[in-house]
C-alpha cells in the first residue's frame, strides 16, 4: 500500500515537474499567445464598441478615488518618461554607454519601429481619446496607447540589455525591477491623468510585448552573430 502511494505521489510529482519545465522552456511562445490574445480582444471590442465595463472599474478607480493634488506631479513625472525629450536623452546614454554591439543603433530602430506601429494602429482604429477629466492636454487617436507602448518597447530592450551583459545578479534584478516598475507607472498614469483608457493601456502593453519579443529575438540576431 505504502509502495503505491508513493509511486502515485512520484508520477504526480513526474507530472509536475514536466509541466513546469515545459512552461519554463515554451515561456516566450506562452507569453506571446496571451499578449496577441488579449490584444485581439481588446481590439475586437474597441471597434464593437462593447468595452465599457473595464475602462468604467478603472476610470472609478484611478480618477474618482486615486486623484490627489499631491499625486499629479509624480504622474506627470512617469508619463514624461515617454516623452519625445526624455527619450532622446536616454537614446544618447544607451548609444554612450549600453554594452553590445551597436546598441545605440538597435535602441533606436526598436523606438522607430514601435512609434510606426502605433501610429498605424491609431489610424486603423481611430478610437477618440477620454473627453471630460483630462488633467493635461493631448492629441490625436487613443487606442492603443503610444506612451504605453514606447514604454514596454524602449524600457523593455534596456531590461534585455541588461539581464543579457550585466554580470552582477543583484544589479540586474535591481534595474530590471525599477524599469518594470517604470513601465506599469506609464501606463497608469496615462490613465490618471485622463487622457487614455485602461484598454488602450492594456492593449499597448500587449502588442509592445509582441513587438520586443521579435525584435530581440528574431530583428536583432539578423544582423548579429550569436555571442
């Protein structure tokens, strides 16, 4: 009897174990299914219009009950971090300093060809943008949401950057942390601010994350050998 709990206890830990190697080894390809997915779908009820629901929870959120004087400013700090001026500082450092071969060259091709995609988006889409609690002033279309989308390609090829050449473990999850947490603070703060749905946001994210993955994994090796 002991015999037989135990070999069951071995092939559920068996099954376990496959499963979470599996998801380890096919993680990439996972998340780029759920990103492309959710995007889909969030594009799908945009262009139906059927997608009040979640824009409503976060407008009740980050506007009615998460406006605060004091607030404002460190929101109109984050969402300048994808700024056209903040972001071209960044490229010149990344250019100066970032190791790698060419990495000022590929930082800014990657920041092209998001800021191309979203437009192309936008104009596809040309879902307008909140109307009546905006806190600064804002043009063109909403969805998907270009800061948000910048931020996840941009910040994101610098995480890439340094989880791929910095040597020091601590170092590398310090930055990584403080620029994912930079990322998730552009995108809400856009909505804060009143000037973009939390389904742009979600949306920009999602098809950022696509973008990065076949930049790093399938642009950037076209042109590099493989250390």
């Amino acid at each position: 009897m002991a015999d037989e709990k135990d070999g069951s206890r071995t092939r559920r830990g068996g099954f376990l174990g496959a499963l979470l190697q599996g998801i380890r080894d096919n993680f990439v390809v996972i998340l780029l299914s759920v990103a492309l997915l959710v995007f889909v779908y969030l594009l799908q009820n945009v262009m139906s219009g059927d997608i009040r629901r979640i824009d409503g929870i976060a407008y009740q959120l980050f506007v009615v009950r998460l406006r605060r004087d004091w607030l404002t400013p460190i929101m109109q700090s984050f969402t300048s971090l994808s700024s056209p001026a903040v972001l071209a500082v960044m490229l010149v450092v990344v250019a100066a300093f970032a190791p790698g071969r060419m990495p000022g060259r590929f930082a800014t091709a990657n920041l092209v060809g998001i800021v191309i995609l979203n437009f192309a988006l936008k104009e596809i889409v040309q879902r307008p943008r909140p109307e009546g609690f905006r806190l600064i002033s804002e043009s063109g279309y909403s969805f998907p949401s270009g800061h948000s989308m910048v931020a996840v390609a941009f910040y994101g090829f610098l995480i890439w950057l340094i989880l791929r050449y910095e040597k020091d473990a601590i170092l590398r999850r310090v930055w990584s942390l403080a620029l994912f947490f930079a990322v998730v603070m552009i995108g809400m703060s856009r909505v804060y601010l009143g000037v973009h749905y939390f389904s742009d946001v979600i949306a920009g994210y999602c098809v950022a994350a696509v973008w990065l993955v076949i930049f790093t994994r399938v642009i950037i090796p076209m042109f590099l050998p493989r250390d």
